[in-house]
C-alpha cells in the first residue's frame, strides 16, 4: 500500500505526514499528532464528538479523509486557548458545569465557537439547532446550552492579559 | 475498517473524467464523504481506486438566468446552497429542506453532487429537486448528457449514471409564476433521514384550478417515486378537503414502502396520506399567495 505525503496545518502549525490515503482526519489529528482533545465516538457522523474546524467551518472528522483537508486549516480544541488562557466559551463551559463524564465536551465547544462565529446573537432555538448534530449521552443539554447563551450575551470576556 | 485503496486525486474536471475512463468498474468517487465513508467503513463498499473530485472548486457554483434556471454544480456544499440569497428568493423550499436535511457540520462539508449519486431513496434533495422538475447533468470523457433527475433512479442504490461517468451539475427550470413547491418529513429528530417525506408542487391557474402538480415521496420505495396517479388527481381541479383525500389515497396506494425498525409498511402509508394532504395544501396555497 502505498503512503502519500500530507501537509496540513493545525492550530497553526505546519506538518508533513506519511499516511495511508484512508486515514480519517480523526485518526491523523489523535493518532499521527497526538492531539487526542478530538474524540471518536460513533464513527457514523452521527454524535459529533470528532467535530474541529476546517478552514473556520464545523465538521466531523470521522467523515473527512485527512488527504481531503490537505491545504486547509484545521483547528482543534487544543488550538483554542492561547498562552494558557481559555477562551470565553470555554470558561463558560467550566462555570455552568457543561459536562458530565466529558466525552461530548470538545465536540461541543468546537460546535459552540464556530456557532457563535457565525451568529454571535443566536437566540435559545438557534443554540439548539446549531448542536444538534452534537450528542450528550449524559444529556446535559441544558448547562450546555446556558453556557452558549452565557458566552453570547457577553458574559465572558476574551482574556487579553 | 475501511479497506485500503489507491487514492487519485484530481486538478481539473478534464484530469477526473480521464481518470474514470481509465478505471472503469474499479473506482467510486468521493466527494464530501459524508455517506460513503460510514459504508465504506462498514465494509459495504470496497474498491481499488477512491477518485476524490472534492477539490474540484471549477463545479462548485450557482448560477440562475430567468431563462436558463438554476444551476448547481456538484461539488456545492449544501451549507452554501441553504445560504445562498439567490437560492432564498427563487426556490426558498430547498432552504428549508437544507436546513433540516442533516447536522451543520454534514451540511458544511457534505455536497448536492455526492447527495444524489448515492442514491438513498430516503433523501430530502432528490424528491424536491424532481419536484422542482430538475435535471442531473452527466458527463464522461466521450461527452455530456443531461436528464430528468426522475429517471436518474434506476434501483436501490442504483442509478442510470455509466461506468466512466461523474456527475457534474444539477439544473431546475426557472421559477414560474403561480407555481410553488413544498417539502416535509416525518422522523424523530430533526435532521434525521425521512420516515417518509413528501414534496408537491403546484402550479396554478389565475382562478386557483391546479394546472399542474407533481408528487414526489421519499422513503416509499427503492428510488423516489412520483405518485402520478395522485397528481393526476389534482388536475383541472379546484382546491378543497375531498379532493386532497383522494390525491393522498392515490398517492398512498402508489408507494411501496417497507416495514423496517423505523415504521410499518402501513404507518408509512399513513404518513404519506397526511404529508401529501399537508404539503399539495401547503404548496396550492403558496403558488396563489404568492402569484
């Protein structure tokens, strides 16, 4: 089988990799890169777990080729903090308990961000609509929701420190 | 575990189009992914050679001329058809079944080409689209040719597309005044696949008599299936309670739904006497509202 070489940036880095072409991009950000923020949960697209951002957009990595994402820019939830200071949606997170067991958690920040990205006003069913692709198998939608909402209405500023 | 293949990757539309020619029988294509990966993975799908056309920014567009329509090229994601302005002002019903047809990071990822050529027949696109009297323009090395998106279903999974060939654009005739097209689906969550789904057109005359409708049921059978026996219903004919139930047992009785985990054979057809009842109402009211 023959390996293909990969450039790729993530969280502003560059990388070259040496994969096989069916590697998912799940599998080339927490295997080859060790960045392990990312989860695999379903593998069948359907609990957004995996979800980064490719050029500023949500997807699922276990649904993307890594060679598919050659050129673009992909984004982590460890590329979210800078210099150690967590961004506000993260301490939003943090505060309204948004988590139970964790595991939903990188998914659904990197859903959050490019959500509020888009629509930095979003109303309660926005919030909603924008993680449904987002599953809480603790079903802790609810802090989740609320720290969205939170982070929205301004509640967290940007640490510039 | 996905099996291992050959990856090409392709510069132009000219450099794919060889590149079926040259592997015939041995290639799928992938575009965004977001269906064929999962049965990929699952091992339905094995194949030598993964053609991956999702670079292929030359077939990403949309374009409407009022005499031409609209043209969608393949590798359009369906984030950028639910966003588009244009798309919003001339067929506002592929908005909303955008929005609802899976999670935003499907929607952003996934494309309108990758959507029709797998050939689920409990889409939300393929049912609308040959609503909307669209077409599918397929083009192989030895030339082009554009057809109904009706006939482009051939079996489950299975559609009229050649061995050497890529589908390259969808087009839908330019919007008609007195004519507007609705779409629902029935499922337990939102941006699930249809249970059963339901798109009417119809197009009306100045005194509100239907001229011209369509029925397209997603779900109902192997491809989706145009319940004629329902629009023919509703032709030359004046709005009203009874007329609906009658389209609606046609079109029920059309269909050949299965049984499966998610509904009945019956409920299925339950649901599509209320969705045809519900959408031809929707649409019929809409093409007069609207002029």
């Amino acid at each position: 089988m023959e390996k293909h070489l990969l450039k790729l940036k993530v969280n502003g880095q560059e990388y070259e990799l040496y994969i096989n072409p069916k590697t998912l991009l799940v599998e080339a950000i927490r295997d080859h890169l060790g960045l392990t923020g990312t989860k695999r949960g379903c593998e069948t697209v359907s609990c957004g777990a995996c979800t980064v951002m490719v050029d500023d957009m949500a997807v699922k990595s276990c649904a993307v080729l890594a060679m598919q994402v050659e050129g673009r820019h992909v984004k982590t939830v460890e590329g979210l903090e800078e210099n150690g200071k967590l961004t506000p949606i993260q301490k939003a997170f943090l505060d309204h308990g948004a988590y139970q067991c964790g595991f939903c958690t990188s998914g659904m920040i990197m859903m959050a961000q490019t959500l509020l990205n888009e629509n930095p006003h979003p109303t309660e069913g926005e919030i909603r609509e924008g993680i449904e692709g987002n599953i809480c198998r603790c079903t802790g939608y609810n802090s989740i929701v609320r720290a969205i909402d939170a982070t929205a209405k301004g509640n967290y500023k940007e640490d510039k420190s | 575990m996905i099996h291992d293949f050959t990856y090409l990757k392709p510069g132009t539309l000219r450099e794919a189009l060889s590149m079926l020619a040259d592997h015939k029988d041995e290639y799928k294509i992938i575009c965004g992914g977001q269906s064929l990966l999962i049965v990929m993975r699952q091992g339905l799908v094995v194949t030598d050679y993964l053609i991956d056309i999702k670079g292929l920014n030359e077939l990403s567009y949309i374009t409407y001329d009022e005499r031409e329509g609209l043209r969608i090229g393949a590798t359009t994601t369906h984030r950028t058809v639910e966003t588009s302005e244009l798309i919003k002002q001339k067929y506002p019903v592929l908005v909303a079944i955008e929005k609802r047809l899976a999670s935003i990071q499907v929607r952003n990822w996934g494309t309108i080409a990758g959507n029709l050529a797998h050939g689920d027949s409990s889409g939300d696109l393929a049912p609308t689209l040959i609503a909307l009297d669209g077409k599918i323009k397929l083009s192989s090395a030895r030339g082009s040719r554009t057809i109904p998106l009706e006939e482009f279903y051939t079996g489950l999974f299975e559609t009229a597309l050649n061995k050497d060939e890529l589908v390259v654009e969808v087009q839908v005739p330019p919007a008609r005044l007195l004519t507007a097209t609705a779409y629902k689906k029935f499922n337990l969550i939102e941006s699930d696949q249809a249970v059963i789904g339901v798109a009417a057109t119809v197009a009306a005359d100045r005194n509100s008599t239907c001229r011209d409708a369509r029925i397209v049921l997603s779900n109902a059978g192997v491809t989706p299936i145009r319940a004629k026996s329902g629009e023919k219903v509703l032709i030359g004919k004046k709005l009203s309670d009874a007329l609906l139930t009658e389209a609606a047992e046609a079109a029920a009785n059309e269909a050949d739904p299965v049984s499966d985990i998610h509904a009945s054979e019956e409920y299925r057809r339950h649901l599509i006497r209320v969705l045809t009842k519900r959408m031809v109402r929707q649409a019929w009211e809409e093409a007069i509202r609207l002029g």
